[in-house]
C-alpha cells in the first residue's frame, strides 16, 4: 500500500535520491514550500505524515503542527520536524512533532523515522 508524505521545506524540494529512495518504499512525496497554504494543500494531497522544515520564513514549525493537529481529520497524523539547528533555548518535545531529524540527515534515517511511524 502506497502512503503520502507531504514535505514542507522552505526551498520547496528535497534531493532526487530522496524521492527515489521513497518511491522503492512504497512512498509518494509531495513537496511544497507553501507554509501558508499547508492545510489546504494536506486536504487535497492527504498526507499519512508531514515532514516539516523548522525554519520557514514568516511561519514557525510549532504554529504549523498546532493547525495540522487542531485539524480533526490530521490530528492522527505523524509529524517529524527537520532542522539544521540545535537550539538549546528550545523544548522540541513540546512543540507538538512525533519525532525530529537535524540536517544534513542521512537518507536511511529519514526513511527509517517515516517508515516507523506509517506502517502500521
């Protein structure tokens, strides 16, 4: 069975192998830079996880997990924040994501958190 991941990412794009790896995993990516737009895009896209950038420009990761699980029909669905930054300041654990991975993140990693928290 296929699963969606919709991938919010402030330069809209994730490396080819990234997408390719995914695919070999039965995964479908979208990827979108759209951070105002992101629960209207989740509607139509219908994600099984979202793969969330830390720093979007004019949003934060926090406001974008609250609207997704606000949401009663994404409430369900796993969150994994991506950042290249390790903020001591900040409590990562309540920020409302179901896990983190910190950039560069090696590939395996990223689809062995994606995948433990889809297939079920």
């Amino acid at each position: 069975m296929i699963k969606r991941i919709l991938i919010l990412d402030e330069e809209g794009q994730e490396p080819p192998s990234c997408n390719r790896e995914f695919f070999y995993k039965q995964f479908r990516v979208l990827v979108t830079s759209d951070g105002k737009n992101i629960i209207n895009i989740a509607q139509k896209f219908d994600p099984d996880l979202f793969i969330l950038d830390f720093n979007m420009a004019g949003h934060t990761s926090e406001e974008i997990c609250r609207q997704i699980q606000w949401r009663r029909s994404f409430g369900h669905i796993p969150t994994i924040l991506s950042t290249a930054y390790l903020y001591d300041a900040i409590d990562y654990s309540v920020l409302g994501c179901d896990d983190i991975i910190f950039k560069p993140y090696n590939l395996d990693e990223l689809v062995e958190k994606a995948e433990s928290l889809v297939w079920y």
